[in-house]
C-alpha cells in the first residue's frame, strides 16, 4: 500500500496462492465468515423494512438472488449500511434508467456496436470456472471511437443517460444475465456451492501509442464508474500486456482514471510473464494463440464456447442463430425441467422487439445451498455422490451420473454431445418480467507480486448433507413466461 492508503503499483504476476479457489472464495456465497453471515443478516432485513428487497415465500422467489446482495457487502468491507446505501443508489438509477426494458428492446444493432468497443468473452473459462473476456485496444482508433460516439441510437429506450451509456449498460447486463449464469450453470465446474460472479479480463496494449490512450481515457473511464458504482465486484482482475516502453512513465496518470480497487486488480505483465502467469489461471487451449495458447481468438470473432458447455447445450436453429445467440441480448429463464434452463433472445431487430428460446442448458451443476444461500422455498435434498477430489477442468460425469433423473431429463447416455437443434418455442404471449441481476464479485483486498503457482488447489467439496436444492443460479423468472415452456 502507498503512504495514502492507496494500493501499490501491481507490476508483474499476482502471487501464486491468487489463483486458488480458496482466495477467491473468501467473502463469497457458501464461505462467509459468521461475522459475514451476520452482516448479510442484518443487509437483507434493512433492505426488505426500506422496500428495496422482498424475501423468497414459498411460491415465490426472492427479489435479488443472495449472490447480488452479497457483492455490494462485499464492496462495502461487509458494513450492511453503506452496502444498503449503495444498493439502493443502484435500485433507483435502475429504475430511472428503465434497464430491464433497454435489455429487452435495445436495438441488435446498437449492441453489437457497443460489444466492438469493449472487452469480449472469448466463450472460454479459467480453471475457476470464471469467464475470459479479451480487450485488444489498438483496434480503438480515433475513427472508429468518433463513429462510435456520434452514431445515433436506434434502441426506442430512452433514458437520463447518453446514448453511448445506455449501451455500455446493456453489456454489463448481459454479462450478469447470460455469461455469468451460463458459466454458474455448466456442469462439472468446481465449486457448484457459488456462483461464477466475475469476470477476468486480457487487455492487450500492444502498438498502443500515448495520444490513443489520451483520446480513451474517457471510454475507459465510463465502464469503470459504471462497474464500481452500479455493478459491484464484477471484476476479478486485469492482466495488461504489451505494454509499450513509455508506459511505466504514464502508469501513474493513467491509474488516476480507475478507483484504486480496479487498480488494485490490475497486473502489467513483462512479455516473458504473459504466458506463465495466463497459464496459471487458465488452461492453455483457453488461452489465445497470439499470446501463447491454443485458442484462435480475437476481438471481432464470436465467443467459442469450449466443449464442457457444448456439450450440455443445445440450440434452436442452424448458423444465424448460434451467431445471435453469441453476439446478441441473450438472457436465462427457467424451463419447465427443473434440471434445465432456457435461453430467451430479446432486443429488436429493424424495430421489431424479439423474444424467443434460443437455446436450452441440460444437466445444469449440481446447485448447492450451504448456510449463506438459504432458500425457504423448495428445498429438496439431492442424493449426489460426490468424488474425494473434483478436477478443476474436467467435466466430472460421475456427479452427474449419479444424480437423480427427473421427468425429460438427458440421461448421461441420452443427454447432447454437441450443439444441436430444439423444438421452436412460441413465447410471442410471454410479458416482460422483472429479472434481478445475478451475482457478482472479487477478491477484496490488493494482491502483492509474486510467482505464478504451479498448480490450482481446490477446497474439498460440500458434504453430502448440504446438498440441498436452492435457485441462486437462476435469475427469477415471470411465472408467464415458465408457463410458456411446458
């Protein structure tokens, strides 16, 4: 930490135990403290006597799943006013700024515009099961962010904001709507207990010069504010690489840009730490192949999802689908198996609204309640056998094997092997529901350098006699819209 309680400059690889599960559970849904649990307590009863939050029923789910609730405790150093306070900031500028409405309409186009200036998922997961997103800032030029600036919205949602912010919101929805539920979801990730609730992120500055950054600092600036203040403990961490000679000279401005928690979160890596450190947290065929690994990606190409997820996916349609599936609204409902969840593309397209399935998850992970997900409805014990050990990048078919079949489910021997088509959904009677963003957050405190690990350690899994069933990886769903689906 600097004299002013800032934290330290991070060059170089984060320390090697940054990379274990047990670091970045700390503070997390299933492993708070019982001073943590306390406070989550006392948030959630100030939340619901102020009307901002309405507890779960027995037929109705709550309002904000426990992992929401539990990032903005989690900004806040777990004080449950000031993370009340900020919730309630986040609450109504929702509501001013209409946001499950600019999700639902916001014009395709004007997405994707949006998705080319900012980082993209790659479709690929680190070893922690937390989605990669990559950020190649030299495609930035000065003609392409004027277009991006001064282009005109075709979304018919309008709000307080500018234009241009009103689509940075809907990539921050679609990160916490469909990325982050798709990465919870995935079967055989470790640590099914709690829910993939942030992002990692590559941002390569390569052939960067120092007037291009000058020009972005406000781009940069406005995804940061927005994360920090509306969309909490998103943010696992930031490896910049390609950093040009001039930049440890201007690193101390540019920082000024961020709040010192993303800065704290931020690691310039020398070009001989780029691929052991990536390595470290992410398996090398998830890695890019510019900077080492055996992924053919780069900003500009869909998402490639790797083939845990395929696996369990199937998708309605051929080609053009798979593409807006991918690079369009997408969001996550719930099916009518209960061992399933339903993918409803939305936006609209040359001002017509869609909505409709796009595609199906089967097998969903073994969904885990442990003392800091507690649930009143539906609470059903499961008859997992679990394994002594669950391989941090392997799908583990003998969970899955094991669990218990319910009505339409894909047997272990029936269930895809591969994207293929499911039957049309006819949703165009659904209504709009109002959908809780899903969990978020990050390590807490600011990392000191050190050696990549050598490996990733994981706790053991949950007992058997706390897998019990809850819904925290599923956004609520209007009850129209599961009705739909039967």
């Amino acid at each position: 930490m600097t004299n002013d309680g800032e934290p330290a400059d991070q060059h170089g690889p984060p320390p090697a135990e940054a990379a274990s599960a047990e670091t970045r559970l700390k503070g997390h849904v299933g492993h708070l403290t019982t001073q943590e649990e306390s406070a989550f307590d006392e948030f959630r009863k100030l939340a619901a006597k102020q009307g901002f939050y309405t507890p779960a029923t027995d037929d109705k789910k709550a309002s904000h799943d426990d992992g929401t609730l539990v990032r903005y405790l989690r900004a806040r150093k777990f004080v449950p006013r000031e993370a009340f306070a900020q919730f309630k900031d986040t609450e109504i500028w929702r509501k001013d700024n209409d946001l499950d409405a600019l999700y639902e309409k916001i014009d395709i186009h004007d997405y994707q515009e949006a998705r080319s200036v900012y980082p993209q998922w790659t479709g690929r997961r680190d070893r922690r099961g937390i989605p990669v997103y990559l950020y190649e800032v030299s495609r930035l030029d000065s003609k392409k962010m004027i277009a991006y600036s001064s282009s005109g919205s075709k979304s018919k949602v309008k709000g307080p904001s500018p234009s241009r912010m009103l689509r940075l919101f809907a990539l921050y929805e679609n990160l916490t709507r469909f990325v982050m539920p798709l990465c919870s979801a995935v079967p055989g990730r470790p640590n099914p207990e709690t829910p993939v609730d942030q992002s990692n992120n590559i941002v390569d500055i390569s052939n960067v010069g120092l007037k291009q950054f000058w020009n972005l600092r406000s781009h940069m600036q406005d995804a940061s504010t927005l994360a920090t203040a509306h969309y909490p403990e998103t943010l696992d961490r930031i490896f910049i690489i390609g950093a040009p000679s001039f930049f440890p000279t201007v690193w101390g401005w540019i920082k000024k840009w961020f709040d010192p928690i993303t800065t704290s979160k931020i690691f310039i890596l020398s070009h001989h730490q780029v691929l052991p450190t990536l390595s470290s947290f992410i398996d090398i065929a998830n890695i890019p192949k510019k900077y080492g690994g055996g992924l053919d990606f780069e900003c500009g190409k869909m998402p490639i999802l790797d083939q845990q997820v395929r696996d369990c996916l199937s998708i309605v349609g051929g080609p053009d689908t798979e593409r807006l599936f991918l690079s369009a609204p997408v969001r996550w409902i719930d099916a009518a198996d209960d061992d399933e969840m339903t993918a409803l593309g939305v936006g609209s397209i040359d001002g017509k609204q869609r909505k409709e399935a796009v595609a199906t998850l089967h097998s969903l992970a073994v969904r885990v309640a442990t003392s800091s997900s507690r649930h009143t409805q539906s609470q059903v014990m499961e008859t997992v056998g679990a394994p002594a050990s669950r391989p941090p990048t392997h799908h583990n078919q003998s969970a899955l094997a094991s669990r218990p079949v319910s009505k339409g489910q894909a047997t272990p021997s029936s269930r895809p092997t591969s994207i293929q088509p499911s039957p049309n959904v006819n949703l165009s009677t659904a209504s709009i529901h109002d959908q809780s963003v899903p969990a978020g957050g990050v390590l807490q405190h600011p990392l000191q350098n050190g050696g990549p690990p050598d490996q990733i350690s994981m706790p053991p899994p949950p007992t058997q006699t706390e897998r019990t069933k809850t819904d925290f990886f599923t956004p609520p769903s209007d009850p129209s819209e599961i009705k739909t689906l039967e």
